[in-house]
C-alpha cells in the first residue's frame, strides 16, 4: 500500500448530506469513477479523473486506491458553509445528544470526535468563516507539541491531516538527541488549513454547524445518581431563539470569555481582532451560577508585515527539510512537494528595539496589567524587561504559498501602531518593514482546571466539559488534545457509556490531562517533551501502536485507521521476530558487516534485534545481508530502528510504569471529608487534598505540597479502608449462604 493523503469531502444528494472520501490514484490507471460532485450553492463542479467511495462501502479501496489530488486544490467552501448555515439556523431539531461551543482547533476536534463516537452533535460558532482559523502563528507542532499532533491523529482526530494538507515548511526539530525528542513541525499555508477543517466538518454524519453566539448555558437539578451539585441541560443563543437542549455540552471558548484587546493605551471587548466579542452571560453562568473558580490570563500577537518590504537577504536562510515528514500516520507524502516548500529566516534584536521598549512602557496598558503571560512564548516586551541587554531570536516566517505577508514569530508587542514600526526598523532585514496589520495583546478569563475530571468534565457539574484555552492552557496542539479527548467523552456520557481516561504513562494526552486536573496552571500552559516521565516510550513513532486501537474500542477511530494501524502492528511484530530470530555470534557479524564498530574482545550470541541497537547499524544494512527474511519490512526500517535503541530503556520502565498504574487505579472516594479523616496528615496538606479533590492516588501524588509521608498514610487508609469493606461484604455473604440451607431445611417435613 502506498497511501497518500485521504481527504473526506461533501455531496449532497436528493437533499441529503452523504460523507464521501476522496481517494487519489497514483497509478496512471482510470480511477473507478469518472469525476465528483461537489455542491457550490446551486451549481455543480465536475472535477475529472478523480475517484469518489462511500466510506462504509468497500475499505479495500483504500489499499489500492489513492490520491493524485496533492497538486490539486480543496474545492470552495465558503459558500456551501453559508448553505450550512442557513439550513442550520432552521434546525429540524431542538435537542442533541452534545453541543459544541466554539469552532477554533479544541472545538472542531471535539465536535468530530463527538459525532465519529455516535452523538448527534451539534457545533455553535460565532462566525462560520473562521472555523479552522489559524489566529496567530501559521504552524504546527514543535517539539512536545508534535507529538501531542501525533496522537490526534492516532484517535482520527482532523489537525495531522490537516497539517499535511496545508504544509509549506516541514522540518524535524531536535534532530541531534534522540527519536523520542524528535518535534515534527511545519509551516502552514492559513487558507489551505482553513479550508480542509471546514470540509472536514462538512463531510463529517451526525454533525451540524451553526452560526451563533451563546448568551448562557441552562443549568438544572443534578440527577441524584450522578455525583454533582448542578447540570446542565443545554444552551441559550443570543438571538433569542429557543434554547437547545443537550446531554452534554462543551466549551471551549479560547479567548473569547471575557476577552479584552489592547494595542497601546486602548482596549476593547473581544477574544481576536475582526471578530464579534464573546456574551458576558456565559462567564456568570460559569461564575455566579456555577460557582467555578475564575482566573485571568494574557496572549498577544506580533504584526503580520509585507513581505516585499522585507530585505530578506539580510536574514539567515534555514530551508525546510528535503523530504518533508507527514503528521499523519495515514500519509506517506505531503501535500506540498519538497521542492515547492518555502523557506523560512532567522535575525536578531538589535540594542534599538529594547530602547523602542523601555521609552514605550507608559503607552503600554496591557504589559503593565497582573495578568500571566506565556513564559514560553512571551512578548518582545516581556523580554526585554526580564533579560536585559540581551538579543533575542525573530523568526520571519510565510503565511502561504501565495500569501504577501510575513510573520516575525518572536515580536508579539502590543504598544500603539506607530511604535511598533519605529521598533520593527530597529532590525536590520526590517528597516523598511511595512506593517499590514499591527500586533495587540488579548486577556481572557480560564476556568481553574483543578476543578475538572480526567474526562475533562466539571466535577460539581453534569454535561458540561471544558477543552482548549478556557483550561489554562496556550497552542494549537494542546487545544486539539483536550478538545479530542473531551468530544469523546461528553459523546460517551450522551450515549450513557463510562468515561475514558488515558494514564500519563501511555500518552502525552494523559500527562496534558493529568498535568491539568491534578496540577492546575498560575501560567499558559504549555507541553514539552520533560513533562512526560516516560518519553522514551511515548514517542511519536509509536503513537498509532499505543492510541489508535483505544480509540477503536471507544468508538472515535475509524474502520479504515483501525485495518491499517493492524496491519502495521502485525508487521512490526514480524518484523522484530524476524530480527530476534537472527541469532550469530559477534565474530560472524563482524565478519557479516565488517565495517561496523564492535569490540573484537567480546565474543557473545547477538540476535538482529540486539545489534540494530549499535549506532552504525541500520535496518537497511541487516537487509542487504538478510534480504529473503527482512526486505518485507523496508517500509518500516527507521520504526525498527528506534524500537531498537530504545529497547533497552523501556525494559527498564516497564516495573515503574506498573507501579503508577497501579496508583492511578486506586480511586479516591469523592464525597471524603479531608478535614476529619483519622489518618496523620498536616493541615496544609488537608487544605490540598480538599481543594484539589484528586480522583485517584496517583493524581494526588502530583499536587505540590503533597509529601512522600502524606501519601504513605492515605494510600493505607484507603487500602485499609477498601480491604475492611471487602470483608464486611464477604461476611455478609457467607451469612446469607449460611441461612439459605436453614430455610431450606425448615420447610422439610418433620
């Protein structure tokens, strides 16, 4: 199989929105079926030679046919979008099973994820157009970040594929350490990613998108079989029409709660410029009705500049990589040839733009407000004042192949307009810089993550869950994450199946997650590849083996993702039998691959496995020696390779990994009273524990200012506690079963 890039597109029929995938031939072969239609709001667009598949009809089609779409384009959807939106705004129906609140990269990968489980689903955007919308930086992953994409993609979420449709830039950062730091990254063109997000959704059963703004959520009595104090039931719109109900609701409002935007001494209701600000009614539901603790947060954004204004020769050039590396493990290519990839430059600050900074402060509101700013990506003012004297890095990277306009990643600034360019001619590519659109800053309530479930709900509130920027967290791929994982599980409670978790030892999901709940954040949060205490086995390469089974089982992974992640599984489990299999001594293999570097004082039985562990020895070379037993698994050479070096470091973590899912396995009851419980526990430690109200041990392990003492005592109290139950019940038990022959024996006879 050589797939390329599967792309979901629309078509109705007969007034009916049927999901179609759109396979590309590589072949020089006529496809199965002579062209697609596609509806562009009366008329049809004929697109030849391309092949069209019902998805549910025949999954071989994929195995022999692909795309030959990757030089073509998406076909429109903006005005399809508005034919949505009309017909939305007239909905048959007034209940769903979930209601998504906001379509940035958390709420179209739960939306998605909400309808591919099964619940009719129903995703509210205060302005169509700008679903998919990348607000600041074009780009994808990163190093953490990558792999965050990586299982997206892995669970059939939209951002990888989305990613490798609209890449121009592709590179691997962190090339000199190893594969599990590896951060895949790209470059991306805005309007492609756009519109492969909105076609997605488009294409997507069960799921509805509707142009709106919500004024508040409807909140009920809980059910008393539910732990809670309230739930919620659905949504009020703004417009005033009727409220639509819901089993589960969620937000995931990015910017927008509350969002203010400052450039300069002025500020302004909303969550991104060019957009409508957010109802206020929302943030008091959450507030007053509710009663969730609310903080508040800042991001800003650098001015986007003219490229032909810019004297790039100026700058350091850093090409892309030459063969671009696909997010998705469903893609084998980009979208983007290696040679139509645009490059990307490095400059510095110059000693002129922190005095442009510091006489600038007094004209500056938003850098003189309490509110956290991202310390990983922090603004050209942030960092001058924090590191003084210093030159910091700008990078001057496209926003499209066909796009005019530069964006100087590293000059976030929200100081007045006419500043902001006296400070861009500081630096010496930018001396004639003209600014298209200036930067600005923007704050934005968040709701403390603390009081969240592993699921991603909030725990005194049924039905309603939280993803993306309104949990504390900044990035794309961190708002894709929760998004994902909370569309799964608001769609299982809808359908009133058991919530999902996913442990921290198995995906960088589950330590986002955990980090979140157990944690909470006094700053953006961001992922990087630290956070994970067991990375050499949470790499990127095997996000599919750890992920995409899962989400089978859960219902949000398709039938096509599922065949191929067996197939691949299968063949990796072959392949390293194959390899172990090969058995020789260290002299024949010296003797077999003479120019590898092998102590010759060593004579010990070494398996293929053992020795693709050797720095100098790749898969490929194992394979020209033993090509009847290893030249099946060409396709998988660098995944061998990696399993290899690795090998010995996760025999080592699998003892560990056990014992923290065993902890995370204890559960901690919810309704305990921390301040009276008859264990040896500081007060400091009670006010925690109660605060916080971790679901499990291993949860209450990462809380600061839990010590190894205070989890030794609870961890026996719950132990204790448990085993003390089990008796009871099995006392009961044997009393019953004790009693049934008495009975028995006293309707006998005498």
């Amino acid at each position: 199989m050589f797939g390329q890039l599967v792309l979901p597109l629309y078509a109705l029929y007969n007034g009916c929105w049927k999901t179609q995938v759109l396979f590309c031939c590589l072949t020089n072969k006529k496809p199965l079926a002579p062209f697609l239609l596609v509806v562009q709001e009366t008329s049809l667009l004929l697109f030849e030679d391309v092949g069209l598949y019902n998805c549910a009809s025949d999954c071989s089609h994929f195995d022999r046919c692909m795309s030959h779409m990757l030089t073509k384009k998406l076909p429109p959807v903006h005005s399809v979008l508005l034919l949505v939106s009309r017909r939305a705004s007239q909905l048959s129906r007034q209940r769903y099973d979930v209601i998504v609140v906001g379509g940035g990269h958390a709420g179209t990968e739960a939306a998605a994820a909400a309808a591919r489980v099964g619940a009719e689903t129903l995703l509210v955007t205060q302005k169509i157009q700008t679903i998919g919308a990348l607000s600041c930086n074009p780009s994808l992953g990163g190093v953490g970040k990558g792999h965050l994409v990586r299982e997206v993609d892995a669970l059939d979420g939209l951002c990888g594929r989305a990613g490798d449709w609209a890449g121009i830039n592709f590179s691997v950062l962190n090339r000199s350490k190893g594969p599990a730091v590896w951060g895949l990254r790209a470059q991306l063109d805005r309007q492609r990613y756009r519109e492969f997000i909105q076609a997605e959704l488009l294409s997507t059963p069960r799921l509805k998108v509707l142009e709106g703004s919500v004024e508040e959520l409807l909140v009920s009595d809980p059910n008393p079989a539910e732990p809670g104090r309230h739930r919620v039931t659905g949504i009020r719109l703004a417009n005033g029409s009727q409220p639509i109900s819901a089993s589960s609701v969620v937000l995931t409002t990015g910017t927008f709660l509350s969002g203010s935007l400052f450039v300069g001494r002025t500020s302004s209701p909303g969550g991104r410029i060019g957009d409508a600000p957010s109802s206020s009614g929302l943030t008091q539901t959450l507030r007053d009705q509710l009663g969730l603790r609310v903080g508040r947060l800042r991001t800003g954004t650098p001015p986007r500049l003219l490229k032909d204004s810019v004297d790039l020769s100026l700058a350091k050039l850093h090409p892309p990589d030459r063969q671009p590396t696909p997010f998705s493990f469903m893609n084998t290519q980009t979208r983007c040839k290696p040679e139509e990839q645009l490059p990307c430059y490095l400059t510095y600050t110059t000693p002129g733009v922190e005095r442009v900074v510091r006489e600038s402060l007094h004209l500056n509101c938003h850098i003189q407000q309490d509110a956290k700013g991202p310390r990983y990506c922090p603004s050209i003012e942030s960092r001058v004042l924090r590191f003084p004297g210093r030159s910091h890095q700008v990078w001057l990277e496209p926003e499209g192949l066909t796009s005019d306009l530069l964006y100087p990643q590293g000059l976030s600034m929200t100081m007045p307009p006419d500043v902001q360019l006296r400070l861009i001619r500081e630096i010496p590519p930018l001396h004639r810089a003209e600014i298209h659109t200036p930067g600005y800053g923007v704050q934005y309530d968040y709701v403390c993550p603390t009081q969240l479930s592993p699921a991603l709900q909030v725990k005194n509130t049924q039905g309603l869950f939280l993803a993306g920027q309104i949990n504390g967290t900044t990035g794309y791929e961190e708002a894709a994450a929760q998004g994902l994982w909370a569309g799964v599980n608001a769609a299982r409670r809808a359908l009133s199946q058991p919530p999902a978790a996913l442990s921290r030892t198995e995906s960088y999901i589950g330590v986002l997650v955990d980090d979140l709940v157990s944690r909470g954040v006094t700053e953006p949060y961001r992922m990087f590849t630290s956070r994970a205490e067991f990375r050499t086995s949470l790499r990127p390469d095997n996000a599919d083996l750890r992920l995409t089974m899962k989400g089978f089982e859960l219902g949000c992974v398709s039938a096509v993702r599922h065949h191929e992640a067996v197939r691949v599984r299968c063949s990796l489990q072959n392949a390293i039998a194959a390899l172990q299999a090969l058995t020789m001594s260290s002299t024949s293999w010296r003797k077999k691959l003479p120019g590898i570097s092998m102590s010759e004082n060593k004579n010990q039985t070494l398996s293929g496995m053992d020795l693709l562990e050797y720095k100098d020895v790749s898969f490929e070379m194992l394979a020209s020696v033993f090509p009847e037993c290893l030249s099946p698994y060409m396709e998988f050479s660098q995944r061998l390779k990696i399993e290899a070096v690795y090998k010995p470091h996760n025999d080592q973590n699998r003892s560990e990994i056990k014992r923290i899912q065993s902890e995370e396995n204890m559960s901690l009851p919810q309704d305990i009273d921390y301040f009276t419980l008859p264990v040896s526990l500081s007060q400091e430690v009670r006010e925690i524990l109660d605060r916080f109200r971790p679901t499990t041990l291993g949860a209450a392990t990462r809380l600061q200012g839990m010590t190894p003492a205070a989890i030794a005592n609870l961890f026996n109290y719950v132990h204790f506690t448990r085993r003390r139950e089990s008796r009871r019940k099995q006392a009961d038990h044997e009393e019953e079963r004790g009693e049934e022959p008495c009975r028995r024996n006293a309707s006998l006879p005498q």
